[in-house]
C-alpha cells in the first residue's frame, strides 16, 4: 500500500514559497494535523475492517452523520447524476458526501482540490481542480471539466460544491456562514447532460476562529482546516437530502446563472429555519 510522509499529510503545496509552507505545517502540526495523521495511518494498518476509505473516515472521526435513509433511497442508482451541496466544512462535508454516496453507488467522482489527491485511497473518486493562477493549473481544470462530461454522458455521477470555497461570513457579526456564489460550470454540465439533480445540505459551519483568519487570506485559512475536522470529532453531522430533480423541472430555456441561483436556493431551502433568499458569503 502507498504510504503518505506527513509533510505531504498538509494543505501546503508543495510549489508554494518556503516561508508560505512553513507557517501552513506549523500551524497545522499545533492545531490538529497530528491526531489525523494518527488517524489515518490506522486506518492503513487495517483498511480491511470497513466497506471503503469513506466509512473508515467516518468511523474513525466517530461521527453521527444523521440523514434520513428513505431520502438515500430515492438518489438513483444508475444515469448520470450530478449532487450539489453547500460547502460548510471543507473537509469533512467532502468526507460526509463520499460516504453517503458509496452507500448508493460506486461510479461517482467529486470536483475537489487537487491536494487532495495525495491520498491514494481517494484517487479513483476525485476529480482535481487547481485553484492556482497558472498554465499548469488551467489545463488541469479544462481537462477536469472534459472528464466531468464524458463521465457523465457515459451513466456516471458527479459531485459538486458549487461554490468552491468553504462557507464564509461577509460581516464577522453575521450569526451563520452562507456559500459565496455558485458558479455556473455546474449549469453548464447539468445541461450537456441532461443529468439528475439532487441537493444536499449541510447544517452547521467552522469555528469563528476560522471566519477571523478568512479575513487575512487563504494561507492562514487552510492551516486551520485540520483544526476544524478535529473539534468536529465525535459529533453529528446533520444532513438533508432533497428529491431528485430533472431540467424540465426549471423554466424553460432557463439560463446558466439562473439555474444554479435556483439549485442554490433550492439546498438552503432545505433548511427551514433559514431565509428564503439566502445570502451570499465571502469569496476568497
């Protein structure tokens, strides 16, 4: 079995300045990255006591993910199905979502960032993108969106955080983080597609702590994500699985931006406690 070193167990990018991957592994290895690294190197030693890497996460974080069963039951087994959800966590909802789905099916792959990619157990389910401001990394993308619509078009399922960010206050004052806005690629693959619909949401969001550190940018943000799986160890995970919806289902003709504005709506709307027209959180 291939083995992670733990300098690589970080969100520290390899390619990143020296100073930059310094203060992202210091961090980390005062804040959580240790306990999960213990975590998963146990998972290794024995995969063979749960069904996928997805399960044995979830074991090992001991989480109480509650969802109703019936409302799995309806996700369809088989064509091409794209699952949308808000981002609260960014980690753990990504956890949460693969678990779920293998509970269904085994041909779906998740659009999720490409350092990710590093454990090998996840490999054959992700699908990078590269959020740096390269060549290398607009390649990967478009090779990530042609693979997403031959994946699709050939049956498969696809998971997306549409917002691609982690859920984050505007206004530090603000009670609960909202998405940033959706972006349109999920519209897109929707339509080229004709695939099923279905959205989740997910109840909660990461500490103030990490609302604060958003505000002084993503280097100090993705040194604390480790520390938000592990004060979430040991907790439920509310989860709401919405009906399974179809194009025709939206207005006709129905525009790219319209559409995911609506499939955003319609994951919040999950949530009845929550405004009907949802706000829009910080992008970073």
């Amino acid at each position: 079995m291939e083995y992670i070193d733990s300098k690589y167990f970080s969100y520290a990018d390899p390619d990143d300045p020296y100073l930059k991957r310094l203060i992202i592994r210091t961090i980390e290895s005062l804040s959580g990255q240790p306990e999960l690294y213990k975590l998963y190197n146990e998972y290794q030693r024995s995969p063979e006591l749960y069904r996928n890497f997805w399960e044995g996460s979830v074991k090992k974080l001991n989480l109480n993910v509650n969802f109703s069963e019936e409302a799995l039951k309806q996700i369809p087994k088989e064509g091409p199905l794209v699952v949308v959800a808000n981002h609260p966590f960014g980690v753990l909802d990504g956890l949460v979502i693969c678990w779920l789905m293998s509970l269904v099916r085994d041909d779906f792959k998740v659009l999720t960032h490409s350092l990710l990619l590093r454990a090998p157990e996840t490999k054959g389910y992700l699908l990078p993108v590269d959020f740096a401001l390269t060549k290398e990394a607009l390649k990967t993308n478009l090779e990530t969106r042609k693979l997403s619509r031959e994946f699709l078009s050939n049956g498969g399922s696809i998971v997306i955080f549409p917002s691609g960010c982690v859920s984050t206050k505007m206004k530090m004052s603000e009670k609960i983080a909202f998405d940033c806005e959706w972006k349109v690629f999920t519209s897109r693959l929707i339509k080229q597609t004709d695939a099923t619909i279905v959205p989740i949401y997910f109840q909660g969001q990461n500490s103030d702590l990490f609302q604060l550190a958003s505000r002084f940018g993503l280097m100090l943000r993705s040194a604390l994500l480790f520390r938000e799986v592990r004060r979430r160890m040991g907790t439920d995970v509310p989860v709401t699985i919405g009906k399974p919806l179809k194009l025709k289902d939206f207005e006709e003709n129905i525009s790219n931006q319209d559409l995911v504005k609506s499939l955003r709506t319609l994951t919040y709307s999950l949530d009845p406690n929550l405004p009907p027209d949802p706000p829009i959180g910080m992008e970073l």
